[in-house]
C-alpha cells in the first residue's frame, strides 16, 4: 500500500539550542565558535571605514587570547594590522626578509620540484602577463635553476637541498640573454621589478610564530608582486599544514588573514584554502570592498560571512549574494554588522580592536 510519506519535522540539532556562549565574542550576544561551525572560513565586507580592520583585529586578537594553540599568519597589505606579540616582517627594496616562491612541497604524491615550477610559472603568468612562448621559456629557467642545486623530481631525497631562489633565477636568464636568446631578454625586462625589490631572494623566515605578520604596504601594487608573495604564503602554508595530516576536531591550527580579498582572488592556493584547508586545520579571513573581489570558492564557502555598511551602488549586490534583507544591508553604520553563522544570522555592534586593548 502506498501511503504518502510523512511530512519532515524539522528539529533544532543539539547545537542550534545551544545557550553557554562559547568561541570568541565578536559583540553583544554574539560569538564566533570555529568548532561549532563546519568550516573556520571567515569573509568580511564592507566599505572604507566601515570597520574591516577593526574587525579583523579584534578576531585575530580574540583567537589568540581564547585558544592557546591557534596560530595566525598576517598578510598584511595596508600595514595596519599590527597585533600585540606580533612577529613583524616588512617585505620591501631594505628588508632583510623575503618570501621564496620556489620552496617545494615535500609531500610525495604532490610536490616536488616540477610541480612548484608549474605553480610558480601559473602564478607570475598571471601577475605578469606573459604570453605562452614566455610562460615555457620561465618553467624551463625554473627547471634548470632546481637542476642546478641538485634538486630531482625523482629523487625525492633530494627535495629537501636549499631550495634556489629569485637571485638563481635572475643568473639563469642573464645567463641565457647572453648566449643571444631575444625571448630571455624579454623575460628579463618582465621581470625587472621583481629582481629589483629582490624579495623573491632574500632568507625565507618561518611561519611558525604565534602571530607572523608580513608587512607588504612598501610593496604597493608593483606589478602585482604582493600578490604572488600572498599567493607563495598560501601555498606553503597549504603544504606544510598538508604534511601534518588532517585534524581530529574541528578547531584550526591556523589562521590566514588577508585584508585585501581582491589580491589573491585569482590565487589558486587561497582558492584551495577555502576548498581543503578545513581538513588540515588551516582556516582563512578575507576583508574586501567589493563582492566582485572575493573569488566565488570564497563566498560559496566561507561558514562565516560579516557585512560592514558597503557603498550604496553595492546594497542590492550584498544583499542578494549575503542573503540579507536590502534595507537591513542599507541601514548598517561604521562597525554594525550583519553576520551570518553556519545557518544563524545576526546583527551585531562590533566591539572594535582598539576597546578591547584599551588600557592594556
Ligand atoms: N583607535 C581608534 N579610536 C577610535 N576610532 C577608531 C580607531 N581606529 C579606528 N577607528 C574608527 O573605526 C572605524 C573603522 O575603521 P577601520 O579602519 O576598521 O575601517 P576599514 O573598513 O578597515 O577601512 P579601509 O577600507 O579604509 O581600510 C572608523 O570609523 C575609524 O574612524
Ligand atoms: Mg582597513
């Protein structure tokens, strides 16, 4: 006999009832609780002034102080994202520090230095430009300068040798505009910014700090160079958390903040990041002006979304995308937010960063 089927019911999960605030507190009655969300992915919109940066500290500053193991890793580039017990690197033309886009990752079954060539190659392709006669001459240059430091795909005992870098790269290509190669002079006038900042060259510092900051402000938007040093952050990191497997709860190991979405919206480790990283426990924040500089793996994927007050031309574009009512959206002041959690949604006054170190 055919009987129709029972009406669903739906009942609230032992979570939706929850009352004891846990996470960390973003305002009056709301908190951000990472293990009580399906991903630690956090986007925040909202236009200038309306409290990005306040609310990016006052997160980054929170996890720290609620959850001892949490560690976060800043790219930063306004250069205003300082945080107390910081670990600071500026990456400009005097720093000692740089970023090394050629460090491989050590995982077997995916890394190696072919692979790193390809991914570094995909990524200045796009910050640069470069046409495919370029492209193939740059894998091939990348390829020599690992061969020359005894670097082997095959050979994966060899992948842990000091990885070349950008000063390898430069020798490589001057070497070849002097055997007469015209497409390696081209390559070398692309590439002239890069070498002159030099900070594709110089010591990589770890990312194991508390709080790691890399300064990018002095770098401007020179030829997109904040974007791959991002980009290379990203990867590593993507790697590194890689090799240490995947997490048992779902509290992240670490957090990757990056207050300018729309530099690595192109960004394929970012983009991996907000695919994969939950399983590895690397969590991701991105602030941005705009919806059109978050990448759609950002804005489907992110558990946590924060709408700051956007520019007017932007309220009916926010809203749908965010899901929020347009008057609601049109109505927020500097540090109102509407905040979407998982399956909960609020408004909340944002207890900015600066009153929670007051008098600290
Ligand atoms: N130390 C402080 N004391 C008082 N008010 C502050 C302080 N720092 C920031 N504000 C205010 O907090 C609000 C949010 O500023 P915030 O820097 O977070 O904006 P933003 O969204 O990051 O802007 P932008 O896109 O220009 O970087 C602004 O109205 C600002 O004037
Ligand atoms: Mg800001």
């Amino acid at each position: 006999m055919n009987r129709p089927l029972p009406k669903p019911r739906f009942m609230p999960t032992a979570a939706a009832v929850k009352t004891s605030q846990s996470g960390i507190f973003l305002g009056e009655g709301c908190y951000y609780d990472p293990e009580q969300l399906p991903n630690g992915l956090i986007i925040i919109i909202g236009a200038s002034g309306s409290g990005k940066t306040q609310t990016l500290k006052a997160i980054g500053w929170e996890l720290i102080q609620t959850y001892p193991s949490i560690r976060l890793v800043v790219v930063d580039f306004h250069g205003d994202q300082q945080l107390p017990g910081e670990t600071r690197y500026a990456l400009d033309m005097e720093s000692p520090h740089g970023i090394n886009p050629l460090v491989i990752d050590f995982d077997t079954k995916a890394g190696g230095p072919d692979l790193q060539a390809i991914a570094t190659t995909a990524t200045f392709k796009k910050a640069l430009t470069m046409g495919t006669n370029q492209e193939g001459l740059f894998l091939n240059v990348l390829s020599a300068c690992y061969h020359q430091r005894g670097i082997i795909q095959e050979d994966p005992s060899t992948w842990r040798r000091e990885p070349p870098n950008f000063d390898d790269v430069r020798a490589e290509i001057e070497e070849r505009v002097e055997e007469g190669c015209k497409e390696s002079m081209k390559l070398e006038r692309k590439f002239a910014a890069t070498f002159r900042y030099g900070i594709f060259s110089k010591t990589q510092p770890p990312l194991t700090a508390k709080i790691t900051r890399f300064d990018l402000s002095a770098l401007g938007k020179v030829e997109g160079l904040g974007a791959i040093a991002a980009d290379a952050i990203a990867k590593q990191l993507l790697d590194s958390h890689r090799i240490m497997g995947e997490i048992k709860g779902r509290l992240p190991r670490t957090y990757l903040f990056i207050d300018e979405a729309k530099e690595v919206k192109n960004s394929r480790a970012v983009k991996l990041i907000f695919g994969d990283g939950r399983k590895y426990g690397l969590a991701c924040v991105l602030a941005s002006q705009r919806t059109e500089e978050f990448s759609a793996e950002a804005i489907a994927n992110a558990s946590t979304k924060i709408v700051l007050p956007v520019d007017v031309t932007d309220y009916k574009k926010v809203a749908s995308k965010f899901r929020f009512a347009e008057s609601k959206v049109a109505s927020l002041k500097p540090l109102e937010a509407l905040v979407r959690m998982g399956t909960q949604a609020k408004q909340v006054n944002i207890v900015p960063f600066w009153q929670r170190v007051q008098g600290l």
